[in-house]
C-alpha cells in the first residue's frame, strides 16, 4: 500500500470532518494543527494512471499516535480517482552518469 499527500497530485483536495468524527482521535480541535491526512493509491491498469482513494483518506494525529480512515459521505470523491502521470518526452534525452 502507498500512501501520500493528496494535495500532490490534486491540490484542489479538501476535506471538512464534523467535530465528532475526530474524537476517535483526539482532534476535535485545531483539526488542521493536529490532523495529517494521506489517501491510499494504487497501479492502474494503464503505466500513465494512478488510482487515488479520496472518498475515504486516513487522517494521523502524529502526536497522539492515533488514525482513523474516514469515509466522506455525500462527498463527489469516489475510491477510484484516476490521476494521469506526465509520461517522459520523447523529444528528451537520456541523460547518463560517466564514471571515470
């Protein structure tokens, strides 16, 4: 499983937890001081495309050693975002290391 910082790829990403879904992890408040939100990704079929999994990140309190996976319900995100990935130019040159 790898996980990331959704804003990498999709710097529009925003979540807004009701207070209530962070008690589990002790957050409640000052949720953006306390809460570090990652979402999982996974291969595509595709070599060019991720899947990002943003209808349900995991949010860490680092300083609680506490995490939680949170299912936004009524959200437009899905499990399944497809992100494409910049392939190389083709135009561009290899670039090698000479050791000598």
């Amino acid at each position: 499983v790898i996980l990331m910082d959704p804003k990498i790829l999709r710097p529009d990403y925003s979540i807004s937890p009701r207070p209530e879904e962070l008690k589990v992890i002790n957050a409640s408040e000052n949720f953006e001081d306390k809460v570090v939100v990652r979402v999982i990704i996974r291969a595509s079929e595709k070599p060019e495309e991720l899947y990002l999994n943003l209808f349900a990140p995991l949010l860490f309190n680092v300083g609680e050693r506490l995490g939680m996976q949170l299912a936004l319900v009524g959200s437009d995100y899905t499990i399944r975002e497809t992100v494409q990935l910049n392939p190389p130019n083709a135009n561009q040159e290899e670039v090698t290391e000479q050791v000598g």
